[in-house]
C-alpha cells in the first residue's frame, strides 16, 4: 500500500498547474501476465514495436518475441566470435528503419556491439569490443538513420580504465570513432540530429556534455560540478521554452541546456538534495523523475522551479526506470521491491506485486498498445494493463 501526498491538490510549477494526486490509498491489483518466462534476469530495457517485444538478459541472450502471431527467436553473444564467457546485456536495444529493412542494435557488458535482422534474429555484424573492454556497458545505442547502411550513424557508449568514451559506428560496423576520455563514466548519448551528441558524465567537469556529431569537440557542458549517469532527455517543447535537453545528477539536482546552441537554460537546480534521480520524463511541461529513495519528484521544466514529492507510494524502494504514458497521462515503473505501479497525473494509482525472491524491476518499462511491459530480475518479462 502507499499513499499520494495532498490528494487532489492542485499543485503550480512555475506558473504551471498539474493535478497532484497525494495521502490516497493504493488499491491491489492483480492484472499481470508473464508474456515470456526464463531463469536468467532481465536488466536490459524492452523495447516494443509493431507487435514485438525485444530484450537481452543476464545470460548474454538478445530475444524477440512477439506479442501475438508470430516465431519468437533468440541470439546468444557468448557464441558470437566478438562476444565472451562473461558477457551480459544490460541496456536497452535500439531499433532502426533502412530501406525496408528493420534492425536491432546493441552493445553487451564487454563492449562488442551487436547489429541483428530485428525479424528473424539473424546476425548482420558485430564488432569486437575497444581495446581494454568496457566495464558497465549499459548504453542503449542512438540511431541516425540513413538511406543505406553506410550513411546510417549508431552511438554508443561505456567506461574502460576507468575512464568513460562515447563511440561512433556506421550502420554497416565500419567506421569506428571513439571521443576523448569523458569524466570516469558516460551514460547512453542522446542524439539530436544536426545539433549534436548529448551524454551524462560522472567524474567529469559537468553532469552533462554536448559533443560534436564526429565525437571530436565538446560543444558544451552544464550541470557544473555535478554527476551523471544518466542519459539527458531531448525535450522538443511546443511553446513555453526553447527544444531543450535535461539531465539529471546523482546529487537530486537537475540542468537543461537549448539543443541547437551552446546556452544553459538553468543548472544545479535543487529537485531532491542528496537523492540520486533517474532519466526524467516530461508531461505538459513538468518533469518528473524516479528516486533512489522510491518517491517520485516533479519540477518545471521551464525552469526547474516547484520542486515537489509528485508521489511517496513506492518509498524506501529503488525506482530505476521511469516511463511516461502521454495517453494516459500516467508514469509507469518498477522497484527494486518487486512492485510495479501506474500513476495517473490525475486518478488513481494502482500496484502490482510480484511474489517470490529475487523479484526486483531493474528496468525502463515500454508502452505499446494496451499493455506496460516490463523485464523482472526472476526472469520474466511481465505486461501490465495500460
């Protein structure tokens, strides 16, 4: 059970007003179905499309499986040539469109990065991991989609010598370039085409760096003196402030830098002091954003001003990942508890439990049609109501 803070108050976020829902009951519910079952624990993010379902597992093992119709497939990187003994997946696959064809992208723990025939599983490339390896691979690659494979751009990203570096690779595994060494981890990059390479850094001079789209200049840093392992989210806004990129620090505090040049919105904005914050997600221009503690926050993304618990229901337990339903509008997200909630912006919330040990959600849930789908330590991949 958990409880919403202030119930129908109506909260104002930089001259913002949302419906808070907060102090009101959570219901048990029990519409949950395991849309595929394992042994070995899902900590890479799913992601969904047109009916399919793709994720990798602590085994090394990249799966798509389909949600309907259709021939579920499995590709192992521990018997791949560039993959190894120790090899995992922990980031969320990335899926691109070229002439025709649907593919799937995606680096393991040590580093190779793996591209696959989204529809069968058949292996297009893969690359051997950089020189040393990297330790923590849990980027999800970002895709620049060309008319071909050559002038297609995937990036990449992790730590080696405890150092971190975003890498750059040509849709066809051919042209490799590695940035200069970033602080002491980088977390997934952001793309934003024509407007440069945007990543979280810990152990840099900033949260946050905008990298020119060749790796080879930083742009631009924000967040100063902050940490971040965090990927920053592109905000394309519709009015209120410029296209924006946020990032979120390890410290409770949040930056935005505009997209197109190198000019800091805001930096350092206290959200929750001393809580460690997860990827933001943002809804009529408010950002809300899972905690290390289990509350959610939520601010204005014009400014970061109004900071505030959003809700307090799954306090005490890790949230990792955090998704946002524009339909809903809901958030949707797992705890390291074993729970995984739907909460409206405006109506009730409900929770799901997942019984037995070893039942934590370590992953970014996706939303696809009717149904929230989310990867489970306990290794199964769940689907909840939407």
């Amino acid at each position: 059970m958990g409880t919403l803070k202030n119930s129908r108050r109506l909260v104002t976020l930089g001259g913002l007003a949302i419906a808070g829902l907060l102090f009101a009951t959570l219901p048990e519910a029990s519409a949950q179905t395991a849309v595929y079952s394992g042994t070995s624990a899902i900590k890479s993010s799913p992601i969904a499309y047109n009916g399919w379902v793709y994720f990798g597992d602590s085994a090394g093992v990249m799966r798509g499986v389909p949600l309907g119709a259709g021939t579920a497939w499995s590709f192992n990187c521990k018997t791949d040539t560039n993959g190894g003994n120790r090899s995992t997946i922990l980031g969320r696959p990335a899926l691109f469109l070229v002439a025709g064809t649907l593919y799937l992208v995606f680096p393991d723990s040590l580093g190779a990065l793996y591209c696959l025939n989204a529809t069968t599983g058949a292996k297009v490339w893969s690359i051997s991991k950089p020189t040393g390896g990297l330790k923590g691979c849990t980027s999800m690659p970002s895709v620049i989609a060309g008319a071909d494979l050559a002038s297609t751009k995937i990036y990449y990203s992790g730590s080696k010598r405890n150092q971190g570096y975003v890498f750059r690779v040509d849709g066809n595994g051919l042209n490799p370039i590695t940035s200069a060494p970033l602080g002491t981890g980088v977390s997934s990059a952001a793309v934003a085409p024509g407007n440069g390479v945007f990543v979280g850094v810990t152990g840099g001079g900033a949260a946050a760096y905008k990298l020119s789209e060749d790796l080879q200049t930083i742009l631009l840093q924000f967040g100063t003196g902050k940490n971040s392992l965090e990927p920053p989210y592109i905000y394309m806004n519709y009015g209120a402030i410029q296209p924006a990129v946020l990032v979120a620090a390890s410290d409770g505090t949040i930056s935005a830098s505009e997209i197109s040049n190198a000019t800091v919105v805001y930096q350092n904005v206290t959200v929750a002091a001393g809580v460690a914050l997860t990827f933001p997600v943002v809804y009529n221009n408010v950002i809300y954003l899972g905690a290390a503690n289990g509350n959610i926050y939520s601010a204005s993304a014009v400014d970061g001003s109004g900071a505030a618990v959003f809700y307090n229901g799954a306090a005490g337990s890790a949230i990792t990942g955090l998704a946002m339903d524009l339909a809903g509008p809901a958030l949707h997200f797992g705890n390291a508890a074993g729970n995984f909630y739907k909460v409206p912006i405006t109506g009730t919330p409900s929770v799901y439990t997942t019984p037995g040990a070893n039942s934590a959600y370590a992953t970014t849930p996706s939303i696809t049609g009717t149904v929230v789908l989310a990867g489970n330590d306990n290794g199964n991949l769940y689907s909840f109501p939407r």
